[in-house]
C-alpha cells in the first residue's frame, strides 16, 4: 500500500485527510465503474451506499469539494477505471460521505452537446456540491440532486 499511496500522492501536498481521500478514491473507483456497467446508476449508488457508511457530522468539509474532485480525478488515472463525470462524481459523493460532509451529487443536461467535432444535440454532465452552495454549473439544467445522507 505504501508505494501505491506514493504513486497516487506524487507531486502533491496532502494533508491527513487528503491523503485518506485520494486512498479511499483509487480503491473506489475500479468497482465503482464496474458497478456501473454491470447494474446500472440507481442499483450502484445503493451499493456504495451500503459499503461507505454515513460518517459522524461536522461543521466544515474534511476536503473542499473542489480539491476533493483534483483528488479523485488524480486517483482515476493511477487505475484502470472509466474516468468520466459519473463514476468520479459517485466515488467523490461516497467518500465525502464516509466522512460526514454535506454534499450532493448532481446530474445536469444541456442542449447542443459536443463529442470532439460530433453534434451529439444534448450532454449530461454530473458533479458533487455542498449542499448549502451556490450551484457551481451554470451551464447544465438539474434532472437529479442525490444527497450524501
């Protein structure tokens, strides 16, 4: 675990929770994307539930949404999982959870979506927040907010 752990946090400055973080992410995420290909969103969002207990409330995040997304970004490219916005979004919900932050994880769509050159009409985009947050996506209309409680 400690040459994974210096591969995941080469580079960077972490604190204690951070570190705990960007752990917890790299071990999610290969069996969040397999999850998610294998039963869908709804029944691996239960799962996750289920592994990731809710964690003892306090005032502050443990880790700003914001890093916490750099974090599991970073994670995902050190495994082999699927790195788009649904799998990072669930496995970053998960781990805010297990430590009794106030987030949700919010799926959005838009209109005129883009893959590379290909005019695919809409996109979805999905992203964690804190709950008592301004949205930080302007761009995308809610269809979903899932909290962490």
């Amino acid at each position: 675990m400690t040459m994974a752990m210096s591969l995941l946090t080469s580079g960077l400055r972490l604190t204690q929770p951070e570190r705990r973080f960007v752990a917890g992410a790299w071990l999610l995420a290969p069996a969040v994307t397999l999850s998610l290909r294998v039963v869908g969103f709804r029944k691996t969002v239960e799962i996750v539930r289920g592994w990731v207990t809710l964690g003892r409330p306090h005032a502050g995040l443990t880790v700003s949404v914001e890093r916490a997304e750099q974090l599991v970004a970073r994670a995902f490219q050190l495994t082999l999982a699927h790195d788009s916005c649904l799998p990072k979004s669930i496995v970053q919900l998960a781990l805010h959870r297990k430590h009794g932050d106030r987030v949700k994880l919010v799926i959005g769509v838009r209109r005129d979506g883009h893959h590379g050159d290909i005019d695919i009409g809409f996109e979805g985009h999905a992203w964690v927040e804190a709950v008592d947050s301004p949205s930080r996506d302007g761009k995308h209309a809610v269809i979903l907010e899932l909290a962490s409680e």
